[in-house]
C-alpha cells in the first residue's frame, strides 16, 4: 500500500492514518497525514 501524498510505503501497521468516504488512508510521516487532511478529496482514489 502507498502513502497517497508521497507514494512511499505505508500500511495498516502505521499510526499515521485518516479515513475519508469510508476508506482508510495510511501514511508515512505526519506531514504526509496533515496534507492529506487539509484537502483529501484531491488525494482520495
């Protein structure tokens, strides 16, 4: 699974995660979540 702001790896396992329209979004880093929260409609897939 890919962090959808950096494209790095990130899975379940990771603390960082958001969830938008049902769908559970894990991330990398903080920052990467905080972007992703400010706007997650244009990371959303």
């Amino acid at each position: 699974m890919k962090d959808p702001i950096c494209n790095m790896e990130a899975n379940e396992s990771s603390k960082f995660r958001s969830s938008h329209k049902g769908k559970e979004y894990y991330f990398c880093s903080l920052s990467c979540k905080q972007a992703f929260d400010k706007n997650p409609g244009k990371y959303a897939k």
